[in-house]
C-alpha cells in the first residue's frame, strides 16, 4: 500500500502522525510540485475516524484553521480532524490554479487540472493511507473560494461542507450555487461569510445568500454571516470559528438553553433526543461520537423532571455501554425499579452499584442511603 503511495505521490513521506508537517507533492495531474501542509491530531487512534478538512489559500488560512480545530476539539465543539493547506501564493498560483473563463464562467485548463488535483490525487491518498471519515469539508477565500463551488456542480461532491469566505464570483456563480443546493439531495452545510464594507461582488454575494435562504429542504444546512466591521483582508480571521460552530454545532455537548427549550418542551420520550442528537451524527457525518458525560446527566436530570421514568432503562444499558466500571448504569437502572414499584430488584440493583466506581455526582453513600431507605420501608 505504501508503494502504491509514493508512485501516487513522489516525495510526499508524512513523517508517521507528526502534528504539523510541510511537504512537496508531486502532481501527475498538474506536472508540477506543490508545498502542501499537513495537521493531524495528537495521538491518533487507527480505529477512529477523522473528518479532512481541505484549506486552499494554504499560506493565509491554513494556521487559522487548525488552531480553530484544535480549539473546537478541545472543547468538544467538533470532532478532531485531518487538516490539509495547499500553498497557492507564490508566483500568483491561486489566480492560475482558479481562474475561470470569462463568458461561460467555468474553470480554465489549469483550473480542470488543479481541480483533478485534489479530487483524484491529494483526497484519495490521504483516504488510502490515514483513518479519514466520510465528511469532508473545504475553505476557501476570495477566488479560491468560487473555485470549491465547481464541486457542486458534480452528481456526487466530494465534499460535504463548505466554508466560502467573501468570494471573487464567476460569471453567473450567484446563481449557479443556490441552483445546484436547490437539486443535490445529500447533506451539505454551506457557510457564507462576508465583510461589511462594499465589494465589486457583494451584491451578488447577497442575491446569492437571498437565494439560498430561500431554499426549503432539510438536507441543506446554510449559514452566512456578515462582520459589519470588516473589509475584504480582514474577514479572512474573522468567521471561520463561527463556521465551525455551524457546522459542528450537532457536536457540542447539551446545554443550559437546549436542554430547557428543547428536551423539557419536547413531548417525545427523553432518551428519544439524545438517541436522535448521536444518530444524527452518524448519518451527517459518517462516524460515531462517544457520548458525552455531560449529555447522559441533560437526560437524566431531564427524565426526574418531567418523571418520565421509563427513559431510565435505556440510559442505563447506554451507561453500562459507555461507562461500564462506573455507577452510572446499575444507579439508574436501580432507580427505574423503583419507580416501577419493584423494591427487591432496585435494593439489589443499588447493591451492584455500590460496588462500582464512583462518577461525577454519584457517591456510593449516595448508593447506600437509597439501599437502607429501601430496607427501612419495605423491612428487608
């Protein structure tokens, strides 16, 4: 497999899961080199899955990016990811590598290469050789953000997001865009960001945003900002943290605001939610995400609340999954027995409990007083 790479991709050798590396890739596609940076996580796991994250305009937003993934990560505001820059500002690549056609508004010839370039070169070796996910997602900035349109124009795009920061539009792109959202029928997130200050492009930027707004279908998930306060150079640092809230956002731990306006107000099942956040994960983003410590104590504080105890077995067994060595699962199955009225089995399911470790606010006093009340009311 690693022969098959390097005749893939001459001199490319990422040193094994370093954190940041510069390297030279040779295209086939473009016959030329081209400087590539590479992020990858802090000890990676070879059975999880990394969402690739591909930045154009390598030089300006490639650091940006990862120190925003790194942050988002950290904070479980997003999973970890493969970071991926391509430097495009030597001899003015970018403008050679995106340039369009001036009457039908399609990539040049060194536009189609470029674009087989990352399609069918730099993606398909980091899938053959690292543990990337199915979601990938692109950044771009000014014309190379117009340029990561032209995967739309695909049957089935490579890429399931896109981060376009105020982009240089070819002919008919506003659109073009909305157009092609308006038909695709698998999920994509697309996030517009835009500066305050007037532009050659930003009515069309707008009629293209007025357009998307208006597009109804679920699989669609369209952002766009605007900073009054920028212009064209300094909105490059201003959105791509809210671009990943976007588009992460399914990833953040439960808080304090969903938690009261959306499970409490909810006349579904508790654990349906919480069921529903970590499947949806699954069917947007191709991969399973651990379930947050935070989130199991949003559904149990939520199903005493509105005494919908029945939620309390399936957090259970989902606890025993999770957090096996600790109290979590043999606690709230003991208390599902009792609420059902099953004293016997809850006083021999606290037992098991309080022979587990202890976790958050769960103590095995805690354990204990729930077993001699038990005993005390039903005189075991």
């Amino acid at each position: 497999m690693r022969y098959v790479a390097l005749i893939f991709a001459l001199l490319f050798g990422i040193t094994s899961y370093a954190q940041v590396t510069q390297e030279i890739f040779e295209s086939f596609k473009l016959q030329e080199r081209r400087d590539v940076h590479y992020y990858f996580p802090e000890n990676m796991d070879e059975t999880k899955k990394y969402p690739l994250i591909i930045v154009l305009d390598g030089e300006y937003l490639f650091e940006q990016v990862v120190a925003n993934s790194k942050f988002y990560s950290r904070f479980h505001g997003m999973p970890q990811s493969i970071v991926v820059g391509i430097n495009q500002s030597e001899n003015d690549l970018r403008y050679e590598d995106c340039a369009f056609d001036p009457d039908s508004g399609l990539p040049s010839e060194k536009g189609k290469s470029f674009y087989e370039f990352i399609g069918m070169e730099l993606i398909p070796y980091l899938d053959l050789n690292y543990s990337t996910a199915p979601f990938k997602m692109i950044v771009g900035y000014d014309i190379t953000a117009n340029f990561m349109n032209y995967w739309l124009f695909k049957d089935n795009s490579i890429f399931d997001g896109y981060v376009s920061i105020s982009p240089t539009l070819a002919p008919e792109m506003e659109s073009r865009v909305p157009m092609r959202l308006g038909i695709i029928e698998d999920q994509i997130f697309y996030q517009l960001i835009v500066e305050g200050e007037a532009s050659n492009d930003k009515q069309r930027i707008l009629a293209m945003d007025k357009d998307l707004k208006s597009i109804d279908k679920e699989s669609l998930h369209y952002f766009f900002d605007e900073y009054t306060n920028a212009d064209h150079i300094s909105v490059a640092t201003y959105g791509i943290g809210k671009a990943f809230d976007n588009i992460f956002g399914m990833f953040k731990p439960i808080s304090p605001k969903e938690y009261k306006t959306q499970i409490l107000t909810s006349e579904e099942p508790v654990y349906d939610y919480l069921e529903n956040k970590y499947q949806g994960i699954v069917d947007m983003f191709g991969f399973s995400k651990p379930v947050e410590l935070n989130d199991i104590m949003a559904i149990y504080a939520a199903s005493r609340k509105k005494e919908d105890f029945e939620s309390l077995k399936p957090l259970s067994d989902l606890c025993k999954k999770e957090y096996p060595e600790t109290m979590l699962g043999f606690y709230f199955e003991a208390e599902y027995y009792e609420q059902l009225g099953e004293p016997k089995k809850a006083l021999r399911t606290f037992e098991k409990s309080f022979q587990m470790e202890e976790i958050d606010f769960l103590t095995k006093e805690m354990a204990l007083e729930k077993m001699d009340a038990l005993k005390a009311d039903f005189g075991f």
